[in-house]
C-alpha cells in the first residue's frame, strides 16, 4: 500500500471518529434537537434521492431486452456481406 492512499484511509478514519464522537457528544447535552436535526436529514436525503431516481426516466417502461446486445443487420452486394452497426456504418 502506497504512502498516499494509507494517509487517505488514516485521513478518512479520524474524520469518521471525531463526527461520530461529536454527535454522541452532542447527543447527550441536546437529546431532541439531534434526534430532530437527524430526521429532518433523513428525510430530505429521501426526498431528494427518490425525486432523482424519478428524474432520469419520465414515464418510461424498462425494456427486458435492452440489456441484449443488438443483432446485426447484413448486407449483401456483390459476393460482399457486410454488417452495418448499430449507428448505420458499414464495415
């Protein structure tokens, strides 16, 4: 393991504790406005994510076969066959 990415990790761990020690800290002196500021993230998380996930697809159905790949159409000219890709060129 690289220099670089063990300080990352090092980097990531202290932040994750000292956030973790801080809402527990937190959690103590003001019970409700934690458990209040929580909910509230929560559910904007959820909103967000869910208005998102709605966002890409506006009223399409999933297509089974859209993970198939395409079949190639062939072309014949002069003893030739050639295919054509899916975006029309020949090769």
């Amino acid at each position: 393991m690289s220099v670089k990415t063990k300080l990352a990790r090092q980097a990531v761990r202290t932040t994750a504790k000292h956030t973790a020690h801080g809402t527990a800290s937190r959690f103590t002196r003001k019970p409700f406005r934690t458990i209040t500021l929580l909910a509230i993230g929560a559910a904007l998380g959820g909103l967000v994510g869910w208005l998102v996930g709605r966002s890409g697809d506006e009223g399409a159905t999933p297509d089974p076969a859209a993970g198939a790949p395409a079949s190639p159409a062939v072309v014949t000219t002069d003893n030739l066959t050639e295919q054509a890709s899916e975006t029309g060129a020949v090769s």
